[in-house]
C-alpha cells in the first residue's frame, strides 16, 4: 500500500515559479522537474485564488516563443492536473 502523501511531502517535491524561470534553459532542466509538483492558479472563488497541485510529466520544445515574467522561451511544461 502506498502511503498517503502529506503537505510536506508535497512542498519537498514543489518547484517554485521562480525556479523555473532560473534553470528552464539549462541542459539538465528536462531531467530535473519531470516527477516534481507544481502550484497552478486556476482562478477565483469568492474574490480568492484558487490553486491546484499538479505533477511535471514532460518537458518539450515549442513551436513558438512566449514570455513568462522577464524570460523569453520555448521550452513547454506538461503538468498532470
């Protein structure tokens, strides 16, 4: 049976947007945040923001470039929601 997972399991295996941001253009990126959670804003509910756990399943090269904060990318996250 496998153990239930508790809040801080979770926080130990979570990586931070900014995290993300600091290595997505290293070569090791792909291989390290796979397996790892993620916090995803999925919008409001009575004016407070409401977040979701998800888990990095894959990491890929877009098609087309976008901006996440101050860093220009190509780089795609798969999460499992």
């Amino acid at each position: 049976m496998i153990p239930e997972l508790t809040v801080e399991d979770l926080n130990n295996a979570r990586v931070s947007r900014k995290n993300l941001i600091r290595w997505i253009h290293l070569p090791w990126f792909r291989d390290l945040v796979i397996g790892c959670f993620v916090r995803v804003a999925i919008g409001k509910h009575n004016g407070n923001q409401v977040y979701r756990v998800a888990e990095v399943t894959d990491v890929v090269e877009y098609q087309r470039v976008y901006k996440v904060d101050n860093t220009i990318t190509k780089v795609l996250i798969y999460l499992y929601l």
